[in-house]
C-alpha cells in the first residue's frame, strides 16, 4: 500500500544517514535542543532528545501516537518544561516558562486542539492575548482590519467577524494557523495542520508555508500523511517511544523507510492476518441512517467479518455508531440489530441487546479515572448472573476473581490492578477498555479509535485481541483515523465522505490510494 | 455574542406567515434567550391585574428598587462569564453594611465635625471588608483550583459570621443623618442618587467587558480556559480580579442598601445571591461561561424586581413569591439548555 517515490528497485532497506554524518549547517541553528528528557510523574515521554531546526527549512517530525512529538513541541512552545535538557535559540540558551514566554522568542505553534475559544469572534481569537490597545480600550477596529488583512493575505476566505462555534473544523484549522502568523513567528511550529483541510484548503497552506520558508521563516510540520513530505519536507525527523531514531534528508527516504523507522519492524509483523467467516449472517442492519452529520447512510454487518470504517474528522463515521447507540438522536432510518428494531433505543437496551462500544475518548467516556483497574473491569461485570450470590448481592470474591481473569486475557500486568487507571499508561488503559468488552458476551463489537494514543507494541496486542474476537465469529467494526490500521484490518472497509459512505472497498480494492481518493468526495452529487 | 444564522437551519419551512412568525420567533429566542418572552408575559399579566402596575409613578419605583440587584448581577455576570459562579454577594453585602456602620459611628464619634470625611471613610472601610472577601474567592478558585461553589459557599458563611460576631446580631444604629439622607433619599437633578450610582456602574462595566482587554480575558477564559492560557492570557489573574471587582460591586450595593435602612444589619442581601444568578441567567448569561451582554443582564435584573413589584401589587404573599421565583431559575436553566441544544444543532 506503499508507494516507494524513489525507484522501484529499492525496498524497505533503504540506508539511513544518521543525524551526525550530515554536513554541518551553514547558519547558526534557529532552535536546538539537546538532551531533552521529560518524565511525567514516572512515566518517560521524552529521553534524551536532540533536536535541531534550521532558517528557511520545513523540518517534518514523524512517529507514532505517544512517540513524544507531541511533548517536545511542547517543550518548545512553552507549554511544559524539560525534566533535564538545554534548549538553545539563535545559540542563546533560554528557558520557556509560558507559552506567551515563547512567542517573545519568536515560537509561534498551532495546536492541535484547544486553541480557540468557541464563544469569541474570529478576530478577537486571532489577537487573543496580543490585543492592540487605543489609550486605556482595546483598538476593535484595528484588530478587525488587521485579522481580515491578515486572511486576504493568506488567501483565507473567512468572515472575521463570526464567532468561532460557527465555523466548520476546516475553517477553525485556518483561523488557527492565521493565529500562529500574526505574530510574525521565526519559528513557526504545525501540529498536523492538514488532518481536517480539504485538498484545496491544504494547496493554500502549502503555498504559505514556502513563502514562509522563502521568508527565513524555520517550520516544524508534525502530520501523519508521508505523502506530503516528498512536496514540503527538507529534513525528516522520526520518534519512536520518546527517543529520537533518525534524522533524514526528505529528499533520500522513502515511504517505507519511514514507516520502517517509525515502528521499528515491518508492517506484516504488526497486524495480524485475521481470518474471514464465510456468510456470516448480518447483525446489524442500518437502514437511510439521518442525524446530526450523519445524511443517510446504508450499512449491514456480518457475524465473522471486520468491517473498517475510514474518513476524515468530522466526515460522520463516529457519529453514525453514535447515533446507533442512542448517544445523538436519530432524525430517520431504521436499525436492526439481530432483526430486532432498534432505531431510537436508549443506549443501555442496546448495549443489553448484545452491542459492545469503545468510545474514542477513554478519558471521558471510557473510563472511571479515579478508580482501579480491577474496578473498571469489574463494574462491566455487573449483572452477570455469576458475580452475585444467591440473594442477589454481588460477591466481592467472584468479582475480583472474574476481574482478574479478564485482566489476564487482555495482558495487563497483575501488578497494575491495583492502581487508579488514572496512573497507568495510555496502552494499559486501552487495555482495560479492551477487558471490559470481554466482560460479557456481545455479537457486535464497536471500536471507534482502537488504537489512539497507544504505543506500539501494545496495539500489535489489541489487534490480536480484534482478531480473536473476529474469529469467534463476532461482528465487528473498526472505525479509525488511522487509515494504515483500519486497512490492514477491515474486510470490508467503508469510506465516509460529508455524512455519506462514499466508497465500499472490498479485498484488493482497499489501498491507500483509493481511499485517498474518496476522503473528499463530494457524496451530495452522484458521481 | 449573536449567532450567526448563515447555515442552513431547516429548510422545509415553505408554508408562508405562520412559520415566518415561528421562524422569528425562533431566531429571537436563540439570539437572545427567553429574557424577552418572560419580560413581555409580566408585562401583560400584571397590566390586567392592576391597572396601576404600568403607571409612570410605579415603573420609577421599580427602576429606584432594583438598583441594588442590577449592581450585584454585573458582578455575577462578571464570575458567571469567566464559568464559575459567587453565593457569597450576600455575605459582602452584610459584612460592608456592619463594617461601614461600625466605622462611620465610630469615625463620627471620634471627630464629630468632619462628618463627610467620616462617612466617605466609613464606606471604604465597607469596600474593604468586602473585597477582602472577593479576594479571598478570587485566590481561592484561581490559585489553588478550588471549585467556585465550595470557596464562595464556605465564605459565605465565614462572612456571615463574622457580620454577627461584630454586631452580636444587632443591627447598627445612630449612623449620620446625611449619609442616608444622600446616599439613600437623595436627588441629584431630580434623579434618584442610587439610581445614578447604577448608571455609573452599567456604564463602567460595559466599557470593561466590551472595550477593555481584560473584558476581553474574561470572556476569552470562560469561553475556553485552556486556550485563553495557550494564548498567553493571564487565567489566574483574570479570575482573581472577576471574583474581586465582584465582591466590590456588592459592596457598592451594600453601602447603598445601609443608606436606605439607616442601619448596619447582618440581614442584608439574604436572598440575593439565588436572584442575581437568577437575573443573569434569565439573561442569557451562560452557566457555561463565555457569553453573557451586561445590557441584558441590567433588563434581567430589572425583570426580576419588576416581577416582585407586580406579584406585591396582585398580593401574592411573599412565602408564594419565593416558589415563584425558584421556579422561575429553573425554568431559565432548562431553557437555556435547550437553546444550547438548537445552536450545536443547527450548525
């Protein structure tokens, strides 16, 4: 599924210069950080990091969910402190100690998430914080003017007067980055900034990035798509596990290389082959499915069978299993589960019907933090006839027992059952997660993002755990961003495009391409 | 904050008038919130009740009688918008009526013919007291991450009882005949002195929250506390000074209400804190954080006096009006979740 950009003769083996071998740079480094360790309570995000950005280069950083791209940008920006480590800008040695600290040394970053406040307007978010000033008032009109010159220039069209909680994700995207380039920034950081950009949106962006780049301007450019890099990157770093495992010349890697360096094996050693059952009857049956971003989609599932569900954030492929589950109302369609009908029931009828879902954000919707491991577990267990004794009180002795055998089949440590999930690692909590799905029997498993945020070595685990669910004949579905996971995954895979399932890829025909291609379908207009 | 209306809502809205006044109806009601329709059914009720109820005599009475709520909903607004909320107004609402009385006898005592100078530093003494009050909330919940209902309740009853330790109970008498005289029966120009007090303050308050960058901030950290800081605004200093210029609006409301009673009493501002919630959020102000208009919130806390006025004209009894009035926040806040329902949904 890989394309290789540099000849067809070369394969995963490609050489590999290391960081030291390269010439040594022209112009003093804008930013270099040597030796950057960040632990969080005892867990180690970050060991012994080098890191070095150039003027005028656009600096890819590339690894898994959780390898520490995430926290060395936010070293960077200010956001937390390196635990041991130097950070040095134009040669001086600084230290961050806020975010607004940063941007006076010239770091401008645009998050992820969590960067615009919904309630403000476009231009009072952009000037958040650096707002011009007329006597004691704040200057409104300078700050309009300047946010729609700022938008013109970037070939942005956005009203700037219109609140943010009104603006599509892609729009939001862009009033983020235009943000990071109001204040002028040298150094200018980019956390996956294409991720919700339609194709045309991300040809703008580009264009402003080399202009930047032109300018002097040092870019660092976290994404997850390699495709880009050939077009944009000079140099690519990549992380895996918090440590730095190469620096490459964009220019003399391949596709495979990286992913290579990413995980640190070869992708068949990661996903398993799962076997299909043949003609597995349809548990779930959906029918015209209309909800909110969610405008009439059509999909059965079958007993023995995985079906990937792939798309870009905000193309409804969460939302559609939301809807099924009664967590967002459904406007019309039908839902049948088992050939029961469903449509509208409250989320524990169907979750009694045989359903079991993963939410995508285990913090808030999977887990009770405060509790332990064991107990998570073990709250899933609850009416099951073998947990209680003959009164109908439960029995602490069965719960705990039964509780830790689950643990044991999802592989998490006995040592950890003990501790507030809270504290333990972002893979052991996907585990606990995991364990409660094998609380129960269910016919259907829901997965919506399996896999995020957890290192790799524990997601070859829970794929195993798919896999084995699979093969007892399970339904299941695996809805996910990431599209190399959900494609080595899916039997069947789906592809949401505005609300609607814009292609139905079977066997072969599920390549990285032909998804691509569907992401942004305009699904309104027949093809 | 209006909401843009440029996406598409529904569309099969065809049929013509009824569904225009409908559609109007709607918008008004995302727009503003339910204050109109509430304002409008008093409005209409209390007119048939009583004829007298609409007269010009009546509607002053009012505008004079809610000055002192209209003062402690700005300061709610203020820690409501930042996403928190105070119930300790009416403990600095006691604690400046005994402080300032207990200072201005005294003061008055001590030198009996600067009796200005002693009731302009009696008051001080009242704001003091009060905005040791709103510091402490505003340290509290800002520096330590104390959840605003906890910090705000528990010196509510601090405040309190140290109001009755101070007085054993008592109320303060023999305060100077010109403080109350001015401060509470006063005209300036024929307008009454709280009255003009109040316009002072709307007219401060909507300078801040529309023209300053701290008003901004203060939006900014209720609408999204962690961006505001990824931003590089200063959260804590925000919500220390909301919680602080809070307690002094109350204060200001304090010294005016011992003007009017001509007496320190720890009584004072006993019910205030659920009605000037209630005014805010009747208001539109958000329990969310982030959205509220201090013009608005001057008509909620208008609504809610006038709403007293017109059930004290009906003779409703006052054990009544207190079950209407409760009934009536709740009824805001359902309300208000259902507007918020209708706006996530029609984007």
């Amino acid at each position: 599924m890989i394309r290789n950009r540099t000849g067809p003769a070369r394969g995963a083996g490609l050489p590999v210069e290391p960081m030291d071998a390269l010439m040594p740079p022209p112009m003093p480094p804008l930013v270099e950080m040597t030796g950057i360790t960040k632990t969080f309570l005892s867990v180690k995000a970050l060991s012994n990091v080098d890191f070095r950005l150039l003027p005028g280069e656009v600096h890819v950083l590339f690894g898994e969910n959780g390898a520490g791209k995430s926290t060395l940008i936010s070293i960077l920006s200010g956001v937390y402190k390196q635990t041991s480590g130097s950070l040095r800008i134009d040669g001086q040695e600084v230290e961050l100690q806020s975010v607004h600290d940063a941007a006076k040394f010239g770091i401008g970053t645009v998050f992820q998430e969590f960067s615009l406040v919904p309630t403000l307007r476009v231009y009072e978010n952009v000037y958040l914080g650096r707002e011009p000033r007329r006597g004691l008032f704040l200057d409104r009109r300078a700050m309009i003017a300047g946010a729609q010159n700022l938008f013109d220039e970037l070939d942005f069209e956005i009203d700037v007067r219109r609140p943010v909680s009104a603006l599509s994700r892609a729009e939001q995207q862009m009033v983020e980055i235009a943000k990071a380039f109001l204040a002028k920034a040298r150094v200018l950081i980019l956390d996956e900034p294409t991720a919700s950009l339609t194709e045309k949106e991300t040809r703008k962006l580009f264009g402003f990035i080399a202009r930047a780049r032109a300018e002097g301007v040092g870019i660092i450019y976290i994404s997850h798509r390699i495709q880009e890099f050939a077009e944009i990157a000079d140099q690519i770093s990549v992380l895996r596990d918090g440590r730095m495992i190469a620096t490459v010349s964009a220019k003399e890697t391949s596709e495979h290389a990286l992913v290579e360096l990413m995980t640190g094996r070869a992708i068949d050693q990661i996903y398993p082959e799962i076997a299909r059952g043949t003609d597995g009857e349809i548990v779930l049956s959906l029918t015209d499915i209309i909800s909110a971003g969610v405008h009439g989609v059509s999909v059965d599932v079958r007993a023995g069978e995985v079906l990937g569900v792939a798309g870009l954030v905000g193309s409804g492929k969460s939302r559609l299993w939301r809807s099924v589950l009664g967590l967002q109302p459904i406007r019309a369609g039908r839902v049948m589960l088992k050939g029961r009908d469903v449509t509208g029931k409250a989320t524990r009828e169907l979750l009694r019907g045989g359903v079991f879902y993963l939410p995508p954000d285990r913090k808030t919707e999977g887990l009770q933090l405060a509790a332990t491991a064991r107990d998570n577990i073990a709250l899933s267990l609850l009416g099951r006839d073998d947990v209680s004794n003959r009164i109908g009180f439960i029995s602490p002795r069965r719960s705990r027992e039964l509780a830790d055998g689950i643990a044991a089949r999802v592989d998490i440590s006995p040592s950890y059952l003990n501790r507030s999930v809270s504290k333990l690692s972002g893979g052991n909590q996907q585990k606990v997660l995991f364990g409660k799905g094998f609380a129960k029997e269910h016919d259907i498993y829901i997965f919506d993002e399996p896999t995020v945020g957890v290192d790799m070595g524990t997601r070859s685990a829970l794929y195993r755990l798919i896999k084995e669910i699979a093969e007892a004949g399970k339904a299941v579905v695996v809805v996910s961003s990431d599209l190399t996971e959900v494609m080595h995954l899916a039997h069947r895979l789906v592809v949401f495009s505005k609300g609607r399932i814009a292609a139905e890829l079977t066997g072969a025909a599920i390549s990285e391409e032909n998804v691509l291609k569907h992401f942004f379908a305009d699904t309104r207009v027949p093809a | 904050m209006t909401v843009s209306q440029g996406s598409p809502v529904l569309t099969d809205t065809e049929a013509p008038k009824r569904n225009l006044v409908l559609a109007a109806i709607r918008g008004l009601f995302l727009r503003v919130g339910v204050l109109p329709f509430f304002l409008a059914a008093t409005l209409v009720v209390f007119a048939l009740v009583s004829a007298q109820f609409l007269s010009i005599q009546n509607l002053t009475n009012v505008a004079r009688q809610s000055v002192y709520l209209v003062l402690v909903s700005l300061g709610q607004m203020l820690v409501l918008i930042t996403g928190g909320f105070d119930l300790s107004v009416g403990t600095a609402i006691a604690l400046t009526s005994v402080v300032s009385a207990l200072a201005m006898v005294a003061l008055v005592a001590a030198m009996p013919d600067l009796v200005w100078v002693a009731i302009i530093l009696g008051a001080f003494a009242g704001f003091g007291a009060a905005l040791l009050v709103g510091c402490l909330n505003g340290l509290g919940v800002a520096q330590f991450g104390v959840s605003p209902f906890i910090m705000t309740l528990g010196l509510q009853s601090i405040g309190a009882g140290i109001a009755l330790f101070l007085t054993g109970g008592v109320p303060v008498s023999g305060l100077p005949f010109d403080f109350g005289n001015f401060f509470g029966f006063g005209r300036v120009f024929g307008v009454p002195v709280p009255v003009l007090f109040a316009i002072v303050a709307i007219i401060v308050m909507w300078l801040i929250m529309n023209r300053t960058i701290f008003g901004a901030h203060v939006y900014a950290v209720g609408g999204n506390l962690k961006a505001a800081n990824l931003s590089g605004v200063n959260t804590r200093k925000v919500l220390f000074f909301a919680y602080a210029l809070c307690a002094l609006l109350a204060s200001l409301a304090g010294v005016l209400m011992t003007a009017r009673v001509e007496s320190g009493e720890t009584n004072l501002g006993g019910t205030i804190a659920l009605e000037s919630i209630a005014a805010c959020v009747i208001a539109g102000v958000s329990l969310r954080g982030g959205i509220g208009r201090v013009e608005n919130v001057v008509l909620g806390a208008f609504f809610i006096v006038l709403l007293q006025n017109g059930m004290n004209i009906a003779q409703i009894g006052s054990y009544l009006q207190m079950v209407l009035l409760g009934s009536l926040l709740v009824l805001a806040v359902i309300l208000d979740q259902v507007r918020y329902r209708m706006l996530v949904g029609s984007r």
